[in-house]
C-alpha cells in the first residue's frame, strides 16, 4: 500500500507506486512522459499557426479587395 507522498501513476484505471515498477517500465514511463510534453508542445505551435494562417489570410484579402475596384472600372 502507498502513502500519499509516494509517486504512483494510474493506467487503465489501476495505481502503482512508480518505486515498484521495474526498471523497463520506469523508462518506459519517462518516454510517455517526453512524447506528452511533446504533444503539448506542438498543439501550441499548431494554434499559434493556426491564428497566423488566419490573421494573413484576412490580410490578403483585404488587400485584394481593395484592388478589385480597380480591375472592375
């Protein structure tokens, strides 16, 4: 049984005292880990493009839409 101050993760619905886990699965755990981070890292690069891709867009349509009168006379 652990105590409260003891690391544990949680799969599937089960809990274990990271100080039990063998060796492969603590690596195994820090691998989850760095991916996770990762993950986090790009979903914040994705939305910062996201809103750039948006932000340009609008810009070069209101570029073009001032050029439209233009081409129309």
């Amino acid at each position: 049984m652990t105590d409260e101050t003891t690391p544990t993760i949680t799969l599937d619905g089960a809990s274990y005292a990271v100080s039990d886990l063998t060796q492969t699965a603590r690596d195994t755990l820090q691998s989850l880990q760095f991916v996770e981070a990762k993950l986090r890292q790009l979903q914040g690069e994705l939305a910062v493009s996201q809103t750039a891709h948006v932000v340009y867009a609008r810009g070069l349509k209101a570029e073009l839409e001032l050029l439209a009168p233009a081409e129309s006379s």
